[in-house]
C-alpha cells in the first residue's frame, strides 16, 4: 500500500475488474497470428459461451445461471486459467498457473484444447449450473470439435484441456465458495448493519473468504478503511451522494444519469465484450489471447475478493482518537493478534504479524505490549486506527498504550 485511500477506494477496487482488463490488454504486446498459429477464433467463442452461461439470467436467451459479478467472476476465472494453461502447455511460451501440467506435443490441437477446457471446467463446476445450461455447453462443444479435423493432433488437443480442467477443478475444490458465512453486523455509529426490508447479512459474504488466484492473501490489499465519521471529509462526501445519487437530483447532469444507468449492467460481461473486440481487431493468436483473458479474468476475480473481504474486516478495528497539544513525535507501544496495520490519520505507519504462540507461550487470549512505533502527531486531533485480521481462526485482539507521563490524552472516535 503506497498511501491511505479515500473509502471509494472499495468502489474502484470492485472496478478493477473492468479496467485492468484494458490495462493489461494495452500492456501486452499483439503479435497478429503468424501462419503456424490458429487464430483465436476458438477461444473468442468459448469466452462468449462461458459468460453466457454464467452470467446471462435463467429468463435470457440462451439461458444462464444469473450469477453476481463477486461470484461469477471467481468461476470464469477458472475456466480461462484453465484455457490459457491447457494452451500453454502446448506453446511452452510463459509460466504455467498450475504446477506439473503433462507436456503435450507441440503440434496438438490449441483449438480443441481450448474447447475442452472450458467446456469441462464450466459443466464440472460444484454447485453445478442448472441443467438447461449444461445442456447447451454439451451442445456447443459437440459443435466445437465437429470443426476440428480428426486425428492424433485433435485427440491430443482434448486429452490436455480435460486433464488440466480436472486439475483446476481439483485445486479450486476447497476454496472457500459457498461455505456459509455472515458479517457480523455492529452497534455503533457508522457500523454496519443488515440491509433493509428483510435485514438479512450479505448473501455473498462468503466471498470474502475465498481463497484469491494469484495475490496470496487478500488482506495484504486492504485499504485504509473509512473515513472518520466525524471528520470534515466524511461530510463532504456523504452530501456528494445525497446530492448527486438523490432519485430526485437537481444537481446530478443527463450525463451523469446516463453513465450511471450504463454502469448498472453486469460489468464483467461488458469488459469480455471489449476484451473480444480487442482480440480481434489486434489479429491475436489463440496463444496471446489465451494469455490476455487468464490475466483479466484472475485480477478481475481477485480484486472482487478483495472487495468482499474489505467490506467484511471493517468490522473488526481499533479506532481512536489522540488529542496533541503540540506537532511532535510520541512513542506508542501496542500488542495485537494475528496481524496487524498501524494508520495515522489515513497514513500507513507500521505492518506486522504475530500468530499464536510466535512470541506468548500461553496460546490464545493474550496480546502483550511487544511492539511500538512513533507517531508523528499533528496539533490538536488526531486519528489512529489499528486493522487487525485474523489469520488462525482465533480471534482478533488489539491493545495500544502510552507513557502516562505523556501530555497527549486519548479519546473516541
């Protein structure tokens, strides 16, 4: 994290999705297909039919699962990484995303590879899409392998795309999708608390614990949390929403109502549709589209996971109020469990990890007074907030004191 964030920061994370998909299009360099490359036009199918299907809504035609970008974007995740490495393992060009893939023959099909992959991928996805999409998927690869000529090549094509669909489905098997989870609402000002009319919890919480495709952890991504609800900038921004968001705005422009209402559409299939035409009108092979769509679809899935787990861990952090008579530095030594992050007024100070038993033989429950860092404290207020995770199932804790001969006086938010 290079420098606090606003908490619009939760909104542009979520629209990553959308833009580092044209980011990393730009950033990749497109060679058209040569003559011994196949063109991608395989692979631009099997993405429309993979985002029909799990993103189109049951009533649509054809018929799709009606999935929620933070969940289907995890999903169309596995089947492009699968595509790209079932293609790679025939091109050898870049790194593989799953290890100790077998090595087909250069020669083997890319074409029925592709189709593979993502056919088996889509069709073996737990909870399973409904009958009526499976059923068009069976079709359309049917279809798919009738235009590959038959052979050796076109077998060994299929041969990998089904293993390395069996393996991505193996490897994503215990991710953490669908396991039951709430937030957990709060009580205080400014917490969150269940959305009317049926106060219910979010039912895509789950989300937020979901095992991220290539950033390890996603908590390693949380932003500086929100604003303090008492402070100037809060305000602002919260007569901003009223102002412009009102149903009944005079200030908000017939633009701004446009963008908004176009903004409104499902995102990831609208960034696919790009990504598409982007493909085509750059003349990619089937190897560097393959390569374009891994890499959009896993950012994409896991900066929604980063999303999801920042609305769930602002739930649980220390804030506090440090009122200075004087700019100056002050020494503040803290204990925390498991991991932590140290802000002052919106800025990182201080990152560190302590798991149980990593420096308290007694296990759990108890937080000593190991760390410190200097706070360089402004005149007058200042805030301080400790973000705490829980890496062990064991609970957060959190606990910060100062010198009681030091003049500067602790309050709330």
């Amino acid at each position: 994290m290079s420098g606090p964030q606003r908490p619009r920061a939760r909104i542009r994370l979520a629209l990553a999705s959308v833009t580092a998909g044209l980011v990393l299009a730009s950033a990749i360099p497109f060679t058209s297909a040569s003559a011994a490359e196949p063109p991608a036009s395989m692979l631009l199918q099997w993405n429309a039919y993979a985002n029909a299907a799990i993103f189109s809504l049951p009533t649509a035609t054809p018929a799709g699962a009606g999935q929620t970008p933070p969940v289907g974007s995890i999903h169309l995740a596995m089947v492009e990484t699968a595509v790209y490495d079932a293609v790679n393992a025939i091109d050898r060009g870049h790194e593989p995303y799953l290890k100790n893939l077998p090595r087909p023959s250069r020669s083997a099909s890319k074409a029925a590879a592709v189709a593979t992959a993502a056919h088996h991928v889509l069709v073996g996805l737990v909870p399973a899409l409904p009958d009526g999409v499976k059923a068009n998927l069976d079709a359309a690869y049917t279809a798919s392998l009738a235009t590959i000529p038959g052979g050796w090549r076109k077998n060994a094509g299929i041969s990998i795309g089904a293993t390395v669909a069996a393996r991505m489905l193996a490897n994503r098997a215990t991710d953490g999708r669908y396991v039951p989870y709430s937030f957990t609402p709060g009580t205080g000002v400014g917490q969150w608390r269940p959305e009317l009319p049926m106060f219910v919890s979010d039912p895509f919480a789950w989300v937020s614990n979901v095992k991220p495709f290539a950033i390890g952890r996603a908590s390693r991504f949380r932003t500086a949390g929100p604003l303090d609800i008492h402070s100037a900038a809060y305000a602002r921004e919260l007569n901003e929403v009223k102002s412009v968001g009102s149903s009944t705005s005079t200030t908000r422009t017939a633009a701004q109502t446009e963008l908004a209402m176009f903004y409104t559409a499902n995102p990831i299939p609208m960034l696919n549709k790009s990504l598409r035409d982007i493909v085509v009108r750059k003349g990619l092979s089937i190897t560097r589209a393959a390569r374009l769509f891994a890499m959009t679809s896993v950012s994409g899935a896991d900066a929604l996971i980063g999303c999801w787990d920042d609305k769930d861990h602002y739930s649980f952090l220390a804030r506090f109020r440090v009122d200075s008579p004087s700019a100056h530095r002050e020494l503040m030594q803290f204990g925390f469990s498991d991991d932590v992050r140290v802000y002052l007024n919106g800025v990182p100070l201080y990152e560190g990890s302590d798991r149980q038993n990593s420096r308290d033989y007694r296990f759990l429950g108890h937080v000593g007074f190991w760390d410190s860092v200097y706070l360089p404290l402004r005149k007058g207020k200042n805030d301080v907030v400790l973000v705490v995770s829980d890496q062990t199932n064991g609970g957060t804790a959190a606990a910060a004191k100062f010198d009681p001969a030091s003049r500067v006086r602790i309050g709330g938010n």
